[in-house]
C-alpha cells in the first residue's frame, strides 16, 4: 500500500499537491452547490474551452522552465492562424481544398517556429533578457498583425475546417485530442530527453550547465524554437473555434497562462515544474468558470476568482513549506 | 613567529563561559561548552563545520539562548544569556564572514550608520558620520575614499571597512570569522597585522580560520571544539598544523610525499608555449600517463585561466594543445570533453554543480548519452550508473533525487568528481579540489585523486595551499603572473622551500 502510495507520490512530483487539492476542493464545492455540475453538459464545456489555454500554456511553460518567459506567446498564435487564413484565402477561400489547408498548417508551424527562432537566438547570444527580448517581438507581431489586417477579422474559411474547432471523434472533442497529443508530447520531452534535462538544468544555473558540456545556446533556442510552433497549434484551433482570425485574439490569455504554470507548482525563477501538475491546473480553472457559470455567476466574476484561488495557493504552499520545515526540525 | 601577548596569564578574563549546551530539534549542537577569552588576546576558535563555532558565537552575542545552567561571564557582569543589545552595547562586535554590508552604500555610511541613525533629531548629519568614519579607518591605519561607494572597492578593503565598523561600536571582543578566506597572500599579511594592533590596543579578538598556518601566526591561545564539545584549549607556542588537525579530527594523518617518477609512461598531454596575452604567457607542460602534475601559486597567477583554455572555454592566441600526441584546438568544452579532458571547476556552488537540482541529475550532466535507450533518457539506466559512482567513490547521501545542496562540501566534491569520471577521460584537471571541504574530509579526497591516478588517468592539480600539491603531485609547478616560474620534485625538495618562493 505505502510503496504504491510512494511510487504515485515519486511519479507526479511534489507539484501535484497544489493542483490536486484545488481540484478536489473544486469539484466537492460545486458538486454540492449545484446539482449540474458534475454532468456531462459541465465536463463536455471544460473539453471545448480546456485546449485554446492549455497549447498557450504548454508554450509558456518550455521558457518559464529555462529562467525565461515568451510574452510573444498570444500573437504568434494569431500570426499563424493569418498565415492560414491567406494561403485558404488566396486559394479559393470557402471552396480551398483540404490540400491546401494542410500547407496552411504547415507554413503556420514554421512562421510559429520562426518567431520563437529569433527570440531564442537574440536570448542565447545577447544574453538579453527573455522579458525584454518576447516584449519586443509581441509588440512586432501586434503591429504586424494590425497593419496586414487592418485590425479586422479574417473569416470565410472552408466548411471542413469547423470540426476541428467543434467536431468530436468518438464523443471526444477534437481540439481536446489535439490538446492531449501535445501535453504528451511535452511530458515525454520534458521527462526523457536530453532537450528536456538541459531545459531544467538551464533554469537552474545556465553557467553551471555550460561547464558541464551542455550547448546551452542550442537548447534556448530549441526551447523557444518548440513554444513558437506551439503557439502556432493553438492559432489552428483557435482559428477553428471562432471561425475567424483575428490579430487580438485571446489576448488576455498571456498572463492566465504564466499563472496556470504557477498553479501548476512550476518555479517562477525557472529550473522546477512538470506538465502533469500544470495540466491538473488548467482543469482547475476551467472547471472553476463553468462551475461559476452554472451557479448563475457572472463570467467576469470568474477571473476575479482565479485570481484569489492563486493568491490562496501561494499562501497555502508556504503554510504547507513551514509545517514541513517544523516536521523535519522534530523529526531530527 | 609572532606572539600577540598583551594578555598575560592569570588575568581575569574578560570573557568566562560555562555550562553551555544548545540543543536544535533533539540535536545536541553545544555540549557542556566552556570557553574564556582574555583582554586583549588573540585568540582562535578552531574545529570542522559543524562542530558548533558558530553556534557558540550566537550564544556569545545573544543570537541563540543557551539551556538552563548556563554561566557567561562578561566584563565584570554575570548573565544566564546574551541580548543581541545586550551584547552590542557591552561591546562584543562580529564581523561575519560574508560582511553584511552594503555595497551600494559609501564608506562612510557603512561604517558610522549605527552611530547616526536612530538618534533624534531624525536627521542623518552626514559630516559627523564622514568623521567617526575616517577615525575608525585611522585606528586602523588606513585611509580610503569615505565618500566612495563601497562596491568600488576589492575585497580586502571591504573587510577592513567591517573591521571599522566593529570598531565604531567601542568594542572589547571582537569575532572575526573567516576574515582571510578570500585575500591573497599580502592582503592577509595586512589583515593579521590589523588583529595585531588591535590586541595591542586592548581589544581581544577571537579568530576563526580553516588556515591553520595563519591561526598559529597570530593567536596565543587556541581552543578546540569537535562535534560540538570541547576538546581542549591550548598555547599557539609549540603547536604544529597536524597536530590542530588531529584534535579538531580526532583522527591522526600521516602526510608523506607521494611524488612517483612517471618518466617512462606515454605522454596524454602535451602542451607548448601556451599564450594568452594578459592571462597567462609561454605555457609549456606535459602530463603522463598515471601522472599527477601540481599547479600551485597566488591567486590571480593565471592557473584557472589555463585550466579553462585547457578546458576550451578559453581560446588561447598562440601555442598548442596535444592530446596523446594530436594537436587540438577546441571550439568549446564540449570538444575537450569528446577529446577526453575534464574540469572540476574551484567554484562548486555557482559553476561545479547545480546546487539546487538532484544529485542524480548532477552526477550524469555531462554524459547523458550513456544513460539513452532507444533515444531517450532512461530512469532505471541513470539510478543505476548513479549508485555505481556513489558506491565507488564512497559519497554518502540520502535519496539520489534530493538536492546535490544538502550534501555536505565533501561528499558534494565526490559527486563532482564521479560526474567527470562519467565522461571517461583521459585528462583530469581539479582546480582547488578542497574549498569548502572540511579538514577530514580533504583526505579522503586525495585518496581517491592517488587511485584515479592509479589507474592510469592524467590528473593536474591546482591548488593555493602548497602543502595540497606537495603531498599529493608527482611534480610541483610554481605560476606567477601567467607565467611557470618554478618546478620541483617533491622527493627532492623541502616543502618550506618552494612555500618561500610562492609566498615571497
């Protein structure tokens, strides 16, 4: 029993605790405050609106993990979501064929990787510092972004390209398969490649990790290279879901998702965090939304909340850091 | 030698503690303690980390209560413990190690703040404080800029800035702990010259130094603590190095050269006329197989700058590197370690090691491809290539996932070391493998430096402290200002000979 305990314990990390916790808090809460809440209605709403944040989040998490930060995170998305909008646009709009779509995608993965290029680069060799270097490229993109459209919408896209933003494939929606794939894809790279262990080393001590050997100027840039194509993902399904791009979009998004990382137990100053933890985190929130929502709360009261749930899980990891502290002075 | 002895026996201390025991958490950190310092004298508190100095320095000045039986004498006044007011005012002064000062701050206002401040009215008068500074800088013989910010200044003079502030205060005893842990040579002789001055004055100064060479050059009296109890207290007249070293161990070292000749083993690496204008000029050296070539001098000599070039992290102007007789010239490190170099870095905390990572994540950093299955890392791989070096090089530790922070200077040192022998290299180079690595412990280091050797590797030490390199290197090279100025076999020539030409 204890080694299962321990082996649970030894795989999700000490990160876990915070994100578990809020979530059995949240579902015991609103389970008992509102008969819906725990319905499939509930869960199927959390499914749609989980993945647009979680692929920002996961592209915010890769820099927090060096030390870093991408703030450039929201624009990339939309600049690749344009970048498709005009290659379905130039090729017969509504009537574009899935062929083209798919070379959509693929130049919007490499205008996504290419943002996140530059930032890493101008990171890894100026020793800039990545706040600075992600604000400057956030700023581009927006002005970019807001010149080529003029600030308006872009819609009028192909009718195959709806499900991807609201179909399902056997029950399961596809923007939360798409979202599912990636939190993978990012647990496998955090946990067992080499990218991943100079990822935390970096976020640690990036001297250190340069004398050992580490070429740690690739690694930035990889890092940031993956969040820009990251970012891309989340412009597909984003342009998917509203049917339409648009260069704000999801702006308000940036800080939720550097919070959702702290929720998730992930270090602020970088080097510590698992994805689990922060996927965990992300259900949270959208959990604590709908459950607000259903409960007849108005939606701006919502982010209030997320942000008091925040504040009250710092407070409650430094009670639970002195009570460990106390035990370990007792114990010895 | 020097004998700091206005203090003459038989005087009433000024200072008399008895009965002090400290318990932390079911600890026992202080044992039945006593301690007692004179007027005037110089006096050193020596033991390994952890054996309670500091603690007993917080009961001195009020930090930490004593449990109950505690007797400290103080001047004239008897009290069951110390106030940090209490202490202040009386005039007990510490200057810690790591100065608690503020280096955006001037001189002045380092020095005289706790003079000005909180007095009414609530004005600062910045005149008055740039006088009680230049006084205090008097008695002790030095003139700085008192209007320049502090972090203008070197280390050396950061420390007498501590110093003269401790003397603001009117001290009577003053605690000086590691004071001479990041000075040079002549920057310590000035400081030791200070403390004398200082005793010479009236005011007694308990002295706390890994350097036992310098310990016995200024104290008169030494008391000794091990695991938190008193082992003895002793007159620094007729006291040796080893035999500090044996009370404050408990152990008994029998230091003997260890010099081999290696002269008909191949040559791993060769090096020639080495030059990087400002750093280090005309470098030439070789190392055998097996071989252990010794690298001592000042800091600022120019060794860790050639470690580094021999490193790859810095590029050399002119002269090569050969590598079992091919010429190399490395783009970065990670060319020098596929060319079979290692480099444990003097700088374990910020360079060496990634403090606050897992020990197991810092011991397989540097060769992470012998732990991928099927392109990715593999846990069961790392735990076991871990517990083999730990074995194998005899670390102690808690669980492989705990922070390398939590291990003790030694055994970090092991794990440093494991991480490069991981690399499988050919070249080792340990640059000043003992900082921060308590007296018993260095030992146990250089025993497993003697059967890396052993068994074949290149090692080049650099080490500051003569005697590590004499005892430990088959051949000794003397740096000066980038230069090799000096080389001695240690079978023929006495320690004190070549610590006269580096210390000169």
């Amino acid at each position: 029993m204890t080694t299962i305990l321990e082996r649970v314990k030894t795989t999700l990390g000490p990160e876990m605790a915070g994100p578990g916790l809020a979530f059995v808090a949240v579902v015991l809460v609103f389970g008992i405050a509102s008969p819906q809440f725990l319905s499939a209605a509930t869960f199927g709403s959390v499914a749609f609106q989980l993945p647009e944040l979680g692929l920002l989040t996961l592209a915010m998490l890769l820099p927090i993990l060096t030390g870093g930060l991408n703030l450039a995170i929201t624009f990339t998305a939309n600049v690749a979501g344009l970048t498709v909008a005009w290659v379905l646009k130039a090729n017969g709009g509504v009537d574009a064929g899935v062929g083209i779509f798919i070379v959509g995608c693929l130049l919007a993965l490499l205008v996504g990787g290419a943002s996140g290029v530059v930032m890493g680069l101008v990171i890894a060799f100026t020793r800039a510092h990545p706040i600075l270097v992600s604000l400057s490229m956030m700023i581009f993109l927006r002005g970019l972004g807001e010149f080529l459209t003029r600030g308006g919408d872009i819609s009028g896209f192909p009718a195959f390209v709806g499900p991807i933003g609201h179909g399902s494939i056997a029950g399961i929606p596809v923007p939360l398969i798409v979202f599912i794939v990636c939190v993978f894809a990012w647990h496998v790279l955090l946990g067992r490649t080499k990218l991943g262990f100079n990822t935390y080393m970096i976020g640690s001590n990036l001297e250190a990790t340069r004398y050992s050997g580490i070429n740690t100027r690739k690694a930035i840039v990889l890092v940031y290279t993956l969040s820009g194509v990251m970012c891309a993902i989340a412009g597909i399904i984003m342009l998917a879901r509203f049917n339409s791009v648009r260069i704000g979009h999801g702006e308000s998004y940036l800080l939720i998702t550097v919070l959702a990382c702290f929720l998730g137990g992930v270090n602020p100053f970088g080097g510590f965090g698992r994805v689990i933890p922060v996927f965990v985190a992300l259900v949270v929130l959208q959990l604590l939304s709908s459950g607000l929502n259903l409960i007849g709360a108005n939606q701006h009261l919502a982010t209030a909340v997320w942000g008091i749930l925040l504040v009250g899980v710092m407070i409650l990891r430094w009670v639970a850091s002195r009570i460990k502290i106390s035990i370990v002075r007792r114990g010895s | 030698m020097h004998q700091a002895t206005s203090a003459t026996v038989g005087e009433k201390p000024l200072l008399s503690l008895r009965n002090i025991n400290m318990t932390f958490g079911g600890v026992k950190a202080l044992k039945n303690v006593s301690f007692e310092v004179r007027p005037g004298e110089v006096h050193c508190l020596a033991g390994e980390n952890g054996c309670g100095k500091s603690t007993l320095i917080k009961v001195i000045t009020g930090v930490y209560r004593p449990g109950d039986g505690a007797v400290i004498e103080y001047d004239g006044e008897t009290y069951s413990h110390m106030s940090p007011v209490t202490a202040q005012d009386r005039g007990i002064q510490v200057i810690w190690q790591d100065l608690a000062l503020f280096p955006e701050m001037s001189v002045a206002e380092n020095i005289a703040f706790h003079e000005v401040v909180g007095r009414r009215p609530r004005l600062v008068d910045y005149g008055r404080m740039r006088r009680i500074a230049i006084d205090a800088l008097a008695r002790l013989g030095i003139t700085l800029d008192v209007d320049l910010p502090l972090k203008e200044y070197a280390i050396a003079q950061r420390q007498i800035v501590a110093i003269a502030r401790a003397l603001v205060g009117e001290a009577k005893l003053v605690f000086m702990d590691e004071p001479t842990a990041s000075l040079t040579q002549s920057e310590t002789d000035h400081l030791l010259n200070i403390v004398r001055n200082l005793s010479a004055s009236g005011v007694a100064v308990v002295f706390v130094s890994h350097r036992l060479a310098e310990v016995l050059e200024i104290s008169s009296r030494i008391t000794v603590l091990r695991d938190g109890a008193l082992v003895g207290v002793y007159p620094a007249a007729g006291m040796t190095q080893s035999r500090i070293t044996e009370l404050m161990t408990g152990k008994t070292f029998d230091q003997h050269v260890r010099a081999r000749p290696k002269g008909d083993q191949p040559v791993v690496l060769e090096v020639r006329g080495l030059t990087r204008p400002g750093q280090f000029e005309d470098i030439s050296l070789t190392v055998r197989r097996g071989e252990t070539v010794g690298i001592t001098g000042l800091l600022g000599a120019g060794r860790t700058e050639l470690a580094l070039a021999l490193f790859g992290m810095l590029k050399p102007a002119s002269g090569t590197i050969s590598i079992e007789g091919k010429e190399i010239r490395f783009g970065s490190n990670r060319d020098a370690i596929k060319a079979g170099v290692a480099y444990l870095s003097e700088d374990r905390l910020s360079l060496g090691l990634i403090q606050p990572q897992p020990i197991a994540d810092n011991l397989v950093i540097a060769s992470l491809r012998k732990i991928l299955s099927g392109g990715l890392l593999s846990e069961d791989r790392k735990r076991s290539l871990v517990s083999r070096w730990i074995a194998d090089l005899g670390v102690r530790i808690g669980r492989q996932a705990d922070a390398i922070s939590t291990l003790s200077g030694g055994n970090q040192q092991r794990v440093a070391i494991a991480k490069w022998l991981a690399t499988d290299p050919k070249i080792l180079i340990l640059d000043c493998p003992t900082v921060g690595v308590d007296v018993g412990a260095r030992a146990g280091i250089f025993d497993i430096v003697a059967k890396l050797a052993e068994s074949g590797l290149a090692i080049v030490l650099i080490s500051d402290e003569v005697p590590e390199v004499y005892f430990n290197a088959d051949r000794v090279l003397h740096m000066a200002q980038g230069r090799i100025v000096g080389t001695y076999d240690p079978r023929q020539t006495r320690l004190e000979e070549i610590e006269a030409a580096v210390y000169a």
